[in-house]
C-alpha cells in the first residue's frame, strides 16, 4: 500500500492556520476530540472570534518587516512564522482550513518537515490537484470530459489570446492555484481580455501568492455541482453525495443545498461515480471536492476542477450525512481508515441549505445580534457573528459574518425553515439578508431554474425592498442620535407632562350627513367640483346664499404660527374628523403649497406629496386647496416654464382641486404662467390679487385693473390677498364693489386676510355683509395673531342671520381642542415665544402676517431682539428704498433681507444710496434688482438698479421665467438614477428644491421614512431614559422600544453606546457625538469664544451677523480682487457672503467650514488694504 513506511502520531495540540468561521470550526471539532487548540492572528485580526476559541493564541508580525506596504492577510501567508510558533508551542498537527495557505503544496511540505502532521491532502495531490491546469490534465487521463482549455498556465495576455483565436469567445480566466471567485474573469471579447487578465493576475496572486491563470471555454448558464470525496492513507476512496452550489454571484457562492435534488438520477451517478474514479485515480488523501459544470441545455458534465481542502459549504455535507467531516480529516491524518471512521458507505437524509450572513459595513460595531433557533437549525460563527464585534478586519478579510444551516425533510421544507431563520436573524449592521431572503422567494428556486450567472444577469430581481429588520435598525439610529443630539434640550424633558391628543370623535352623524349643495344631496363640496367640473363649481359656489369658508389650519395657519412644523402624522389624526365638522360650509381646506413643500424636505423629512396623497384619502369630499405662487410655483425662485406645468399636473393627479395662484408683485405674466399651468392640470384656478391697502399707486382703479388680467387668463375664483391684515372692514365694500364692476357676475370672491392687527373677525363680518362668497378662517386654538381669524367666533357672529355658515360650534370646539393640546408638541416653534400680542403697526410697517412672526423670530436668534423696532423700521425703509412693493413671499424676502442687513450693518437709507455702489447686497436685493422676480407697480427704483448692478449684472428684459431654457426631465433622471415614469414626484422635488432634496435622500438612506410614524416629542426630542415609545411597522404590527441608558462618550472613538430595549430585547447602537469645546478657536462646529475683529486693523474681516460658516472661498496667499466671495455664513434661511471690500491678500483665515460665528467675530485678514478701515461687505443669498 501507497502508506507502507509512515508512521502516524497522535494529535494533542493541533494549530488552526487560518482565521475566522473555518478556525473556529476547526478549534470546536478539536476541542470535542480533546485535542488543544492554537490560533495565530495579525494584530489587526486580534478581535477575531477564532482568538477567543482557541486555548492559545500568538500574534504573527514578521511578515511587516519584509514589506512596508504588506496587509494583514500577509500575516496568514507567512510560512515560516507559522511553522515557528507551531514548534514553540509543541503543535502536533496543522489545519490549514479553506483559503490563505490551504492548496499551497510548498507549505504542507514544510509543516511535514519540521515533523509536524499535515491535517489535508499530501504535498503531491496538493500540487496536482490544486493546480487547475495539471488537475486537468489528470482528469482527462482519468477519462471525465472536460471544456476546451489550456494545457499549461498562461503568462501572458498574448498566450490567453491564442487560445481564445482557436476556441472563440466567451472565455473564463481562473487562477491555476485557487478558488472561491477570485482569481476569476468571464472574457467576452479581444478587447477586454488584456484588462481583465491584469487584473485577474493581480487579485490572484494576492490571494494565493501565485498569479498563475488558465484559460477555459466558458458556458452562459451552467450549473455547478460538486462532489465532496475522502480518502484515507490505505487507498480507500469514497464520496458524500454532492451538493448544487449553484446560486453564485460574481463567482462567489451564495446560497447552496445538499444534495443537489435537481439532478437526474442518472446524471447524479455519472458524477458521483466521474468524482470518485479521478480520486481513485490519484490516490487522494483526506477531505476534497470535486467540481462539475453542467450544460442544462444536454445535460453532459464537465470537470472543472479539484478543491484539495475542506470547502466552506461542507456544513450541509455534514447535516445530511450525519458526518463530522473536521473529526474525519483529524481521524484520516492520525491514520484511521474511512471504515474505522464509518463513513465508507454514507447515505442522506433530507435537505440541507447553507446561507452565507455578511456584512455590508467595513467599519463599526456589532452592537446588537439575534441568531435563529429552533429545530433543523444550525449557525456557524465566525470573526464577527457576536455582539460588540468590532467591523474594522472585514476591510482586509473575508466580509462573512455566519453562515445559517437549515435542514428539513426535502427542499420546500428546508426552504421554508431557511426563510423563516432569516426573518429570526437580527442586527444593527447592514448586511445581506434581505438579499438572501430575495432569492429564496424566487419562483425557480425550488424549481432548480436558478443558473451560475442569474444573479449578475439579473440583479434587479434579486433586490430585495427594505424590510422589518433594515428599517429598525434604522429607526433605532435615529432615536440614538435625537436622545444624545438633544435640538431642543429646554423641551420634551417629562415624558409624563406631555400630552399627545387623540384624534377627535365626531357623531357619527356629522361624520356621514348629507348636505343640500346646488339643490342636491352632496357629501361635500368636492362632489360638485367633480361632477360639474371648475366652473360649474364656481357659479355653484356662486350661487350659494350662506357665506362659505376655506379652513387655513392644516396649512397657512400652522405656517405662521408654528414655523410650519406640524407633521403629516399629526394632520392625518385630524383630518377627517376636521372635515367632517367643516363640511356644511366648506369651499375648501388648505392643506399644502406655500412653504409646506420645502419643510417636508429639510425639518420633517417627509415627502410633500405623500402627505398630499394620504390627506387625499382621508378627505374625500371636500375639495382641498394649496397656494401656488405663480411662477414661482412653491418655491422662492423662478423656474423653467415646464417644471411649473409639470407640477401642476402632478398635484392634481395627487389630489389637489383648488390652486390659489398669486404673485408677489402682482407682476401680470407670473401670475398668468400660474393660472394657466393650474387651468390646463385641471384644477380650479383661484387667481389671487395681492392686497396692500388702497393707498397711493395701489388704488381701486390698479386692482380693479389686476383683476380684469387674471379673467381673461382663465381664472375660475377671484381672491383678495391680505397677506398683512391691511384690509380693514370700512375697505371691504368699495374694495368688492369695485371687483364686481370688472369680473363676470358668476364668478366668486374668496378673501384671505391674518389677524395680525386684531381686525379679523371684523374685516371678515365686512366681507359676508359685502357679498363675498367665501372668506379664510382658522380654527379657533391656531387662530389669532399673525394666523386668521377665528373659525368659531365667526361662526358664531352669523348665527341667525342670512349669511348663517351652518356649522355647528360644538364639533369645531372637538377640533380645536386636539389643535390646543397639539400646539404644546410644537413649542420650540411656537410664535407665542417671541409674539405676545397683535398689533396694529402692521398698517405702518405693512409686514405680512407670516413674515412678521418669523422676522421676529430671525431677529431674536440673530442677536437682534433688542432692535426689533429697529427692524421693523427698517422694514419701512426697505420697502422704500425698493420702490414701495407689494411685499408677500418672495418678495417680502428681498425687503426683509435689506431690513436686517440694514441693522446688522448699522446702515441708514441714506447710507445705503451713498454706498449703493460699493455695497455687496443681499442677493435677494440683487435678483429682484435685475428682474428676477417681476416688475412692481411703477417699475424697479432706477437709481438704485444702476448702481447696485453697476452694469456687470444683466437684467431680465421680461418674465424670468420665459428665457430659461426647458428642465431636461430625462437628463434629470438620468443623474439622479431615477426612472422618470416612477419616480415622477421624486423627481419634480428635485427641481424645485434640490439640495433639499439630496438632504431628503441622504436622510432616507440613512434613518429610513418610520421616522414619520413616531410621536411628535420623540421625533424633535428623542427618548428619554425609561421612556417607552410603540412604532407602528405595518397594519397590525409594531414595535416598542425603550430607552434604557446612554453611555459615556469614549474619547478615543468620540462614540457614544445607546442601550435599547425592543419589544423586551436588549439592543444599542453607537452615536459619534464632537466633544463639546468650551475655550479656544471654536473649529468645528463650535461657538465658543472666538478673536473678534478689529476695525482698527485694516483688512480685519467681521461676521455681519451670527451664522454657521457653509463654505470658505478665500486661502491664505490668495490674491483676490475687491467684491470677490471670500466666505459664506448661513443663518435663519439667509445665506450671508462675505467679499473682499478692496483689491489685496488674504494674510489669515479664522474659520473653517461648520463653524459656528457671532456677529463681528474675526473671519479673515487682509493685507495691502486702505486706511480707511472700510466695513467688510456682506450680501445675503
């Protein structure tokens, strides 16, 4: 026998070589058998489980001293080391486990030369078998059939080329000295094959230590089957079935069963038996695989190689065999037979499926991992398959967390207990079980249709959509990073204090009565919009004697009073029972548009038209209404003609019914772009005329004038504007006399107004008494103040009289109190903070409703709370200055711009004429300056147009709008890699606002959208320690989660660990927090303390105004001329940059970007500057 001279040892110390899952496996096996165990390991790979297994473990290093550019996986290449702690240790026998060392023949003969048994393959079969090109040529000798390949490895390109020249495309490059995927190129064409030999080469040889590559034909769509075979040293030979390993992606295995159940009987003896003739035949020793491609379409096999070692997928072997195949290889290296081992005549049982669990985060810690149990179930862990294992080795090794073993009685069986331990594995890194779960729910799967190549062919069928376990994970980052980033650390301390309403409970009567509309029995005013289409709408609304109501609360009045935070899940708890309570009298509820759109994206991080679609379903029949601004649409700027149309379009195919379209200036052709863009969607259009009090140039005759203009555009509503409550009620009759004088006498008057003033309920009274047909009110709690008048005081004036709404007081109390107890979820945004009070100076100063409470707020956190009447002076001036404007959004933006530019600045109106023309204005100034937002009445001021432009900036000559060239949608969706049928709403978000919207994404990728269904004081406040929150998933299914500690911030890693509890399960997720600075420059995001500017010093540059440093232009050295951008601070939506004030150097910059400034700290130096010590000039965008 080919064993006559050797002797074998026993084993009492065995070295695993090798890392991770295999040498734990390795160790266990050992341990079973009461063998002790030694692991090795660079000290990159300290953390790794197989350290913590072994009885020893020893760091191995020379390998850095050969090369300074050496990774870590060198640490498990190095021979010699290896083979020296081995003898220091007294190891008896070496393991080399899969990969690293395992098919090296040189090593297994130096493990056998310093007297230390080789557990695997002698040195020769090594040699033999784990070179593909001799394996090759052995099987051939042996008679298996094989693909058309090269005889011998290949050197060069050139070499590969000939081959390809004889047997044509496509092909496949393999390396001759190692497997699992790497080393590995399909080869399509001539042209591709020098790249991908390179680069098959490199990986190759830094896999194995030898690029050595074959080149084979290669076949489009096979199956691979392998055969696991043993043999021990007295010849004997024998196999343990097969296994499909077919399911691979980029050449590396996925997912593989045991036995391959799809063969053919016939075929699977021609393999079996093909498998255990080429190990006869070379008289193989110990643990193989023999591999097999097979062509679906004949159903011939061809060899394709040997595995000379244990493979990773010998698990399902293991389950359906009963063999422990680490035990055989230790039993065949001390020398037992394969029937001392009992397994020289195996059968199977059942099915077995093997899943390999990675990692996706190269990076990080596994704070959290729930493992599947139960019957049939096995996992094997390896360097990371435990709670608090560090990610960082992943980087430089193999990416597998676990692998998962199922067994059942037969595939369906083992499938569905595979699918349920998915679903039972938990984690707090991202990794690849949805996409494992993705491909066994694949209709082929058990039908064996899945091929070697299906999942490169076909990716999208394998992506799997985000399911429970991602989004949690997700959710739980995000309640990590609001429980210890505290935004608004004065609120949401006692969880107990906080009072969350719940939705209101109409009577069923108010919820489903009929109403007598247009001499018909209506659910609501939507029924006539849809039935008689906008115009029989408006003569219907028209002819309704009682006076009609549009409830702003879901929108305008949430946007002046709470900065416009409410959320989409507070308005759906409210909405249909709200609805229901206005239904007799209401034309309309505003819900959306204004600055609704760009606050779903930035502050709530929801998506605007999900809250249009959702507020849709709950409020069927009364028609909903948004605010259009003209041109503009919702934003603050111009945009390209088709974006207005295309929005449009989309809000109605969402839901929307009446577009209260307006422009700030009352500027003719904006406001027709929006009437017509409304019209052609199919909405109502309710053109608005923007009110500013009769006065001057704004006389009866100007509006009478706006108002002929917008019926002859197509509007199907006239609206009356008073976006300052400048409409006092002695007003109202000549106003709407005047109107009626010019518009069809089937058309409808809506009046807006706020009650900035207190005259609210008054101007309305006026209004119902004039004969205007519909006026705007709030509910009672978020009426008031800069809001609208109040719902129920109005209500309650007409009661009894012809004008009667009739409404009933008692279900719009039921509303108003779910609003009373909201309002205290929004105090950090509340008006009340900074506003106590209405007051009459908005007929002085004119400022809109909206804007006064946000300007008011802006003046408070820039410092400017003291010279608030100094701003609202300013306000005054600045309206002047820019030729006495209407002033609504965006145009109220350019006065308040100037406003607190002027008092930051510490400039009068004559200071800013005098320095009109060294002045960087705010760009807002600038834009409307050239055209950029429309003409005012009377025209742009000439003077100031001239100096401010100074000739360098060209104005518009018409509508902004008409000379942009038409947004490429497809160009678009192309950048965005998004598919412009699906992602239609997506996409019109990213023309409006995109960096909002890439913040949206980003925010989404990372937190995921269930952050929409958690309470309002968790979503601004996070959880606080002990408190308890359920998160509904789907319908039906939630989750709880609770918080139970935060851990102190380690130093080193600026982490914080968060410690959960969900649904009773202990969790944590890690949280990177800055430390807080307290003295020093204040980088990074810091507001400490910082050197102030000196206007003593020439060229000493100050912060105009408090603000966060976005970008910094400006490098020491750099010469830059006098109004070059050098900085740009940003605060309180105003973008501030600051230019050079004169031709020089910069000498010094101060900040850096995150910086956080007061007004006139010190941001940059100067030199070669005048002695005047002229200010720094600062322009907002």
């Amino acid at each position: 026998m080919h064993s006559a001279g050797r002797t074998f040892k026993p084993i009492r110390k065995l070295m695993a070589a090798n890392r991770g899952e295999i040498a734990v496996r390795v160790f266990k096996a050992a341990h079973e058998l009461g063998i002790k165990t030694v692991a090795i390991f660079p000290r990159e790979d300290s953390g790794s489980m197989h350290t913590r297994v072994a009885d020893q473990a020893f760091e191995v290093s020379k390998f850095r001293t050969t090369s300074s550019s050496a990774t870590p996986v060198a640490g498990y290449l190095g021979m010699d080391e290896i083979i020296e702690i081995a003898k220091s240790e007294s190891v008896d026998a070496i393991h080399p486990g899969y990969g690293f060392l395992s098919e090296n023949a040189e090593f297994a003969r130096k493990v056998i030369d310093a007297g230390i048994t080789w557990i695997g393959p002698r040195p020769d079969s090594i040699e033999t078998m784990g070179d593909k090109v001799s394996a090759r040529s052995l099987a051939v000798k042996a008679g298996l059939p094989v693909l058309p390949g090269t005889a011998e490895p290949v050197q060069s390109p050139e070499e590969a080329m000939a081959f390809c020249a004889k047997h044509g495309f496509p092909v496949i490059l393999k390396a001759a000295f190692g497997g699992g995927g790497r080393g590995m190129r399909i080869v399509r064409s001539a042209d591709e094959l020098k790249d991908k030999f390179s680069s098959a080469h490199r990986e190759a040889e830094s896999a194995f230590g030898k690029g050595d590559l074959f080149v084979e034909r290669f076949l489009p769509h096979p199956r691979h089957i392998e055969v696991q075979v043993v043999g021990d040293a007295y010849g004997n030979v024998a196999h343990l079935w097969d296994r499909d390993c077919s399911i691979q992606q980029r050449h590396q295995k996925v997912v593989e069963i045991a036995p391959a159940v799809h063969l053919p009987r016939s075929l699977r003896e021609r393999v079996l038996g093909d498998a255990v003739k080429l190990a006869g035949y070379a008289k193989y020793e110990n643990a193989g695989t023999v591999e097999f491609l097979i062509d679906p379409n004949t159903g011939e096999h061809f060899f394709m190689e040997v595995n000379p070692r244990l493979q990773v997928e010998h698990t399902i072997t293991e389950q359906v065999t009963g063999v422990d195949l680490v035990h055989t290889q230790i039993g065949i290296a001390q020398g037992s037979s394969l029937e001392q081992l009992h397994v020289n005549n195996t059968q199977t049982r059942g099915v077995s499926i093997q899943l390999r669990v990675t990692s996706q985060a190269m990076t990080g810690t596994m704070g959290h991992l729930q493992l599947p149990e139960g019957a049939g179930i096995r996992v094997d862990g390896g360097s990371y398959g435990y709670a608090g294992a560090d990610l960082s080795a992943a980087a430089h090794f193999d990416p597998l967390l676990f692998k998962i073993i199922v067994s059942g009685r037969d595939l369906s069986v083992a499938t569905a207990k595979a699918v349920q331990a998915l679903k039972d594995t938990h984690t707090d890194v991202p990794t690849n079980l949805p996409f494992l779960g993705s491909i066994l729910q694949h209709p082929q799967f058990l039908s064996g249709g899945l091929d070697t190549n299906v999942l490169d062919r076909s990716p999208e069928q394998f992506a799997s959509e985000e399911g429970d376990r991602a989004r949690l994970k997700k959710l739980m980052r995000f309640l990590g990073e609001k429980s210890v980033h505290r935004e608004y650390p004065g609120h949401y301390k006692d969880p107990n204090t906080i009072i969350r309403p719940k939705s209101p409970h109409l009577s069923s009567v108010a919820q489903h009565r009929d109403l007598q509309i247009n001499g018909r029995k209506q659910k609501g005013w939507r029924d006539v919009l849809r039935s008689e289409g906008p115009n029989g709408f408006a003569k219907a609304v028209r002819n309704h004697k009682q006076l009609l109501l549009m409830d702003t609360t879901m929108r305008d009045a949430h946007q002046s009073l709470l900065a416009t935070r409410v959320r989409t899940h507070d308005l759906l708890a409210v909405a249909e029972a709200q609805a229901a309570a206005f239904a007799p009298a209401a034309y309309s509820l505003e819900t959306w548009g204004g600055a609704t759109f760009d606050v779903c994206l930035q502050f709530l991080r929801e998506c605007p038209w999900d809250r249009l679609e959702q507020l849709r379903e709950r409020i069927p029949h009364t028609p909903m209404q948004m605010l259009l601004r003209g041109a503009n649409a919702v934003g603050y700027t111009s945009y390209p003609d088709n974006v207005v149309s295309k929005f449009c379009d989309q809000a109605v195919k969402s839901g929307m019914d009446v577009f209260r379209v307006f422009d700030s200036l009352n500027y003719l052709p904006n406001l027709q772009l929006g009437i017509e863009a409304a019209g052609q969607a199919g909405g109502v259009v309710e053109a608005a005329l923007s009110y500013t009090g009769i006065r001057g140039k704004y006389t009866l005759e100007y509006y009478a004038k706006v108002a002929e203009a917008c019926v002859r555009s197509g509007a199907h509503v006239l609206c009356i504007k008073d976006m300052a409550g400048l409409l006092r009620p002695q007003d109202v009759e000549p106003l709407v006399t005047a109107l009626r004088a010019v518009i069809p006498a089937s058309m409808p008057i809506h009046v807006h107004t706020h009650d900035s003033a207190g005259t609210g309920v008054a101007s309305m009274l006026a209004c119902s008494a004039a004969g205007v047909d519909v006026v705007d009110v709030a509910i009672d709690s978020m009426s008031g103040l800069t809001s609208q008048p109040s719902a129920g005081a109005l209500v309650a004036s007409l009661l009894g009289t012809e004008r009667d709404t009739g409404l009933e007081l008692e279900p719009l109390m039921s509303i108003s109190t779910y609003w009373e107890q909201l309002r205290t979820l929004y105090a950090p945004f509340e008006v009340t903070q900074s506003l106590r009070s209405t007051s009459a100076d908005i007929f002085i100063n004119e400022i809109p409703g909206g804007q006064y409470s946000n300007l008011h707020f802006q003046a408070n956190s820039l410092g400017l709370a003291d010279r608030w009447p100094a701003v609202k002076q300013a306000y005054r001036d600045a309206n002047v200055l820019l030729g006495d404007i209407i002033k609504v959004t965006p145009s109220s933006k350019v006065v308040g711009d100037l406003a607190q530019f002027m008092v930051a600045n510490h400039l009068s109106p004559k200071q800013v004429m005098d320095k009109a023309d060294e002045l960087s204005f705010p760009s807002s100034v600038v834009d409307y300056l050239k055209g950029g937002i429309g003409i005012p009445e009377g025209g742009i001021p000439a003077d100031l147009q001239r100096r401010v432009l100074k000739g360098r900036v060209k104005s518009f000559d018409g509508r902004p709008g008409a000379e942009m060239a038409a947004l490429d949608f497809a160009k678009l969706a192309t950048d965005l890699e998004l598919d412009p049928a699906a992602d239609a709403k997506a996409l019109l978000s990213a023309a409006l606002y995109p960096k909002e919207f890439e913040s949206f994404e980003s925010f989404k990728q990372m937190f995921g959208t269930d952050t929409q269904n958690l309470p309002t004081d968790v979503f601004f406040g996070g959880l606080r320690i002990g408190q308890t929150v359920r998160v509904p998933l789907s319908r039906g299914k939630w989750t709880e989660v609770k918080l139970m500690a935060i851990g102190e911030r380690n130093a080193v890693s600026s982490l914080r660990e968060v410690f959960f509890a969900v649904d009773g399960k202990p969790r944590s997720v890690f949280v990177h927090e800055e430390e807080k600075a307290v003295t020093g420059s204040a980088r990074g995001g810091s507001s400490a303390k910082r050197e102030k500017a000196d206007k003593k010093v020439q060229g000493s540059i100050a912060a105009p105004m408090p603000g966060k440093v976005v970008r910094v232009a400006a490098k020491v050295g750099q010469k830059v001329a006098k109004g070059e951008a050098m900085c740009v601070l940003s605060a309180m939506k105003m973008e501030t940059v600051l230019s050079a004030p004169r031709e020089g150097v910069v000498k010094r910059v101060c900040v850096s970007e995150g910086d956080v400034l007061e007004a006139g700290d010190l941001v940059l130096e100067m030199e070669s500057a005048d002695a005047t010590g002229a200010a720094p000039t600062a322009q907002a965008v």
